[in-house]
C-alpha cells in the first residue's frame, strides 16, 4: 500500500500549465518582432537616402532600400532569437513576398497613370465616346485650347476606333475559336503523339513566339494573294488588302495558339475514366468528346478563350498594317480602312492633330488608353467568373 501511495502523482511531479505553456513556445519569436524590423528598415533607409549627397528625394527609392533593409534585418533577428533554419525559411519566404511587390509595382503605376491622365477627360467630356475625328482639324483643336475648354467639350472621339476594335476582334474570334478548339481535340483525342501531332505542337509553339507585326505581314500577304487572285493584278487589288478583315486574319494568327493550348490542357486534365465509362456504355467518340470530354473541361476552355481574346485585343502594329488609319465611322470590315483603339491612341501621340495644340490629342489618348484597359480588365473578370461558374460541382 504504501509502495502504491508513492508511485502516485504529487503536486510536484505534475507539471503546471504555466509550465507546459512556456516550453511550448520556447524558441519563437513574439509576433510582434516583424513590426519592429520594419519600423528600424524604414529608419535605416531613411538615413541612407539623407546621406545621399546631389541627388533629390526619391520615394521609390527609399521603398526599395526599405524593403531590402526588412528582408536583411528579419533574417539576422530570426537566427538570432530562434534558429538558421527558421531563418532560411523566412529569408526565402520574405524573398518571394518581395518579388511579388516589386511584380505590382509597375502594374499599379501603368494603372495609376492612365486612371488619372484619362478619367478626367472621359468624365468631363463623354461624348468622345460617340464622337469620331469627323471634321476635327489642328484648327478646331487651337481654338478649343485657345478659348478654354467652350461650352461644346473637347472636340472629336474615339467611337469609330471603339467600333473598329470589337468588330475585328470578333471576327477574329469567330475564326480562331473553331479552328483553335478542333485542333486541340485532334491533339488530346485522335492524335495519339504520332508524326502529324507532334508537327503541330512544334508549329504552334513557333506561332506562340512570333511578333505581332509578323503576323500582319502575313495577314497582309495573305489576302493581297487572295485579292489579286480574285480581283486580278492591278492597284485596285492592293488598294483593298487593308480593311477590317485583314486585321481580324492577323489576330487570328496570334490568337489560334493561346487558345490551342490552353484548351489542350484542359482537355487532358479530364479523367480516363469519364472515356472509358461512355465507351462502356457505347457511346461513341464523337459523341463522348461532345457530351463528355468538353462539358467537363469547359469551364478552363471558355476561361482560355477569353484571355486569348483580351491578348489580342491590345495589339496596334498588326492592325496598323493591315487596317490602316481612319478618322470616321466604318461598318464594313470588308471595305475601306477601320481604326482600332491601339492605332488611335499611337497616332494621336505620335501625330497630334495640331502640333501646337499637342495637349487635346493626348487627352484624346489617354481617354481612349483609359477604356481600352477597362476592356481588358473586363475580359479577365469575365473570364474568372466564367472558369467559377462553369466548374465542376464538387461534393456530395
């Protein structure tokens, strides 16, 4: 009995929580450790930037000094207060989150300066967006500028290059799409990595890479050898190569690739299994790949189409050569020169209606800067909340 009594837990064999609690955290830094390095970064880098000597005060600067004194200084505290692996970890960690900053930093600033050069124009002007160039000379831009901003606005728009943009990216769309979706099939279903496949892959590879003006160039070729094959030799054949069409075959160039791949991928990501279970079932190909294989993967399908269509949309050196430049509205896209947005903001920079009034063309410019990204910021949300809607339903 008493042996028993002695092997039992006294009070002070039984360790205490405050005990338990200590030994737990022992070896961690407080969470509050991280501030106090960014505080001392930030006072370091302010000493460095005060001890630079002939040059002005620079925020950028100092923010890069600032974080490369943070990155340093967490990782000289961490090995001193917990171990080198630990601040290996975070030295790798603070590393990448820096990469990612500096990634934003020239975002943010293309962003920021095209919302404040072109917003006020944009909202305190709107009509630019129904106006075209129609009638607007370096004349009418001297007077707007000399008779401080009248009652009228600012003079001109960009509507027919707004019109110009969709109309050729959608008839780009409706060429790439097609072609771009069966080849991707071909590839993941019936090419089975043979001589035919792998020449695809290679090619569209090299289309990936291309410049954009190289794919104008062909664009342009291409149809000047459709035109004279239809319309015969002469300068009347040549005369017609630039129209709408023409741009929309040079984006259907740079387009097919983005979406060759993106929808390859997502096709090979659908399971053997979904195959296998139609085939058993004997279904056949055609119809598994139809009701199947692109009902599962359609959600990366249309997400990728979606990019490849806000890739294209930018583009200026392709549409300058195979477009041209026109300052009214052009419905036809088989019939005389059309302006996209791209075009008319470089040539409103580069020739500006009247060279002593340069300010209204560039209001102009950026306006049209400011709507052409809100297009694209536009396809990428859409895209997102496409790849989120279609996915499929995971769950019980």
């Amino acid at each position: 009995m008493s042996t028993a009594l002695n092997d039992s837990p006294t009070r002070e064999n039984i360790p205490s929580s405050k005990h338990t609690q200590n030994s737990l955290t022992a070896g961690q830094m407080p969470r509050w450790v991280w501030a106090v390095v960014a505080a001392a970064a930030l006072l370091v880098a302010l000493g460095l930037e005060l001890l630079i000597k002939g040059e002005e005060f620079r925020v950028a600067r100092l923010a890069v000094m600032t974080l490369i004194s943070y990155v340093v200084g967490m990782y000289i505290v961490t090995r001193l207060l917990e171990n080198g692996r630990k601040a290996t970890d975070g030295l790798w960690r603070n590393l990448v989150w820096a990469a990612f900053l500096i990634a934003l930093v020239p975002l943010v600033s293309v962003i920021w300066s095209v919302i404040s050069d072109g917003a006020p124009t944009l909202f305190g002007n709107p009509q630019v967006l129904w106006n075209d160039m129609d009638g607007v000379t370096g004349t009418t831009d001297a007077a707007y500028l000399n008779d401080g901003q009248p009652l009228g606005g600012l003079p001109g728009g960009f509507a027919h290059a707004l019109v110009g943009t969709l109309m050729i990216t959608l008839i780009a769309t409706l060429i790439a799409v097609p072609i771009g979706l069966l080849t991707s099939i071909y590839l993941v279903e019936y090419g089975r990595d043979g001589w035919l496949s792998r020449s695809i892959i290679f090619f569209v590879d090299v289309m990936t890479g291309i410049p954009s003006i190289v794919a104008g160039l062909f664009a342009f070729a291409a149809m000047s050898l459709l035109l004279e094959l239809v319309m015969g030799e002469g300068p009347k054949a040549l005369q017609s190569v630039k129209m709408g069409l023409t741009a929309a075959v040079a984006l259907t160039v740079l387009m097919i690739p983005v979406v060759v791949r993106s929808t390859e991928e997502m096709l090979r990501v659908v399971p053997n299994e979904l195959r296998e279970g139609s085939y058993a079932l004997g279904v056949r190909k055609w119809r598994t790949i139809s009701k199947v294989v692109i009902p599962t993967a359609i959600s990366g399908i249309l997400s990728g189409i979606t990019l490849a269509i806000a890739r294209v949309t930018g583009e200026t050196a392709p549409i300058l050569v195979t477009a041209g430049f026109a300052t009214t509205m052009n419905w036809n896209p088989m019939d005389n020169w059309m302006t996209a947005l791209p075009v008319y903001i470089y040539r409103q920079l580069v020739s500006p209606t009247s060279p002593t009034a340069y300010d209204v063309s560039t209001d102009r410019a950026w306006a049209a800067a400011l709507v052409l990204i809100i297009i694209v910021m536009a396809l990428n949300l859409i895209a997102r909340m496409i790849a989120k809607a279609f996915a499929p339903k995971t769950g019980r």
